[in-house]
C-alpha cells in the first residue's frame, strides 16, 4: 500500500467532525519500519482457535507451551479435545493461566462444533461471515476479539482483530475516545483499509510488535514509527 498524505488529526474549529484516523498512513509506516512479519498463529486451523481461546488474558509463550501439551498429548484435533476429561484438559492448559475456566471454553467451542456442525471445521466455516461471527459469539467465553482472530486467522477472512495494543495506540493519539466500543473501532479499520485478509493479518501483527516494543504501559515515543503523529502535548495517557 502507498501513502499518499500523511495527515495528522486535530481538532475542527467548524463543527465538522474530525477526519478520520490515517489508518493507511500508519500501516505504510510501520511496515517501512519494519517489514512483514510472518505471523500466522498455529499449523491447523484448530490449533487457530485453541490458541484464539487459550491467549485471554495470557502472553502468548504461555500459550505455546499449553498448546505444546496438548499436541504431547493427541489433543489437538476437535474430536480428542471434546472427549477429554474436563479436568484432565484444565491440567494440560495450566500454563496458560485461568485453566479450569479456559478448558469450559475450549468445551463449549467442540460442544458447539458436534452439536450444530457434526464437529467439522468445514461445516462450520461455509457458513456466511456475519453468520459464522454470531456463531462464534455464541459460544460461552468467546468475544469479539477471539472471535475476530478466529474468522481472520482460521477462516481466512477479513475482519480486523482489535486487541488492547491496539486500543491503547489509538487512545494515546486521540483517535478514538476511550469509551469507544469494540465493533465501533473495527468498522473504522474497515471502513479505511481495503477488505483484505493478508492486510487485516499484516496489521495486527505490526500493531502488536508496537505494542511491545513502544507502546507499553509506559511508552517509548522517542524511537517509535508512530511519532510523528503523537498529539501537541505528547500521547494521551489518561
Ligand atoms: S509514538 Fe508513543 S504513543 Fe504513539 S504508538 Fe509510539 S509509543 Fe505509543
């Protein structure tokens, strides 16, 4: 993608709203900076979803290491999973933090899976992308962000994956108010950047190198891609 004009937001003085975010200007930016960044997260699209689920509230090497277990342990296929014991399958996703819980959710995805789809991913994944979107939010303990990887990452398709790196960046520039709502900030990264799931991935995983090089909880402006479009007065941390 080319830029074409780097415009930074500031405040209208017309009552006009304020132009949009320069979604496509920051991409083209950071993947100047640093170039692609061969993200593709799990060998399976089952795999796709465990680690969707498995990485709530975890960094993901934990993840890896449960879903190293699981695959120890023939697990890692719908139909092992929904056949474990329950508390047999908390104790193989231990590391990966809140295990009881995230072992109801792996559950409630293959129960979901057998009961409507005879557990194939295939039947689940010719359904429409809004259909399979309200599916996948059905399910206990999937929400909007593991349900947005699952569609981008396992189905391959385009819907932008909005995760706290990615809000964090966003507030800290003042491009969305912090009370903004998940599906809010997606659809204006989807209303900017084409429909396109290479691009949708690309994205996300250079938002998430940002988010652990530069916008920690303290950021790190003074190297970053993005500082040229830091507000007057430095980023919004409060
Ligand atoms: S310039 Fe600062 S606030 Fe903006 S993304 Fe980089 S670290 Fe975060």
């Amino acid at each position: 993608m080319t830029r074409k004009n780097k415009t930074k937001p500031r405040p209208r003085i017309d009552g006009a709203p304020p132009p949009p975010p320069p979604f496509r200007a920051v991409y083209d930016d950071l993947y100047r900076a640093w170039g692609p960044q061969h993200w593709w997260p799990g060998r399976t699209r089952f795999e796709i979803i465990v680690g969707a689920i498995l990485t709530q509230n975890t960094a993901w090497t934990n993840v890896e290491k449960a879903i190293r277990r699981l695959r120890i342990e023939r697990a890692l296929n719908p139909k092992s999973l929904h056949r474990a014991d329950l508390r047999t399958l908390a104790e193989w996703i231990r590391p990966a933090g809140y295990y009881n819980v995230k072992a109801k959710r792996l559950r409630a995805f293959t129960g979901m899976l057998f009961g409507r789809f005879d557990g194939k991913l295939s039947r689940l994944f010719a359904l429409d992308t809004p259909t399979l979107r309200d599916t996948l939010l059905s399910v206990n303990g999937i929400g909007p962000e593991t349900a947005d990887s699952i569609i981008l990452y396992a189905a391959h398709r385009p819907r932008f994956v909005i995760d706290t790196y990615t809000r964090r960046v966003l507030v800290r520039h003042g491009w969305i108010d912090r009370r903004a709502g998940y599906d809010d900030i997606a659809e204006q990264f989807m209303r900017a950047i084409p429909e396109d799931t290479s691009l949708y991935n690309e994205f996300h995983a250079l938002i998430v190198r940002l988010g652990k090089e530069h916008c920690r909880a303290r950021p790190h402006c003074e190297a970053c891609p993005l500082k040229a479009y830091l507000p007057k007065g430095g980023p919004h941390l409060r």
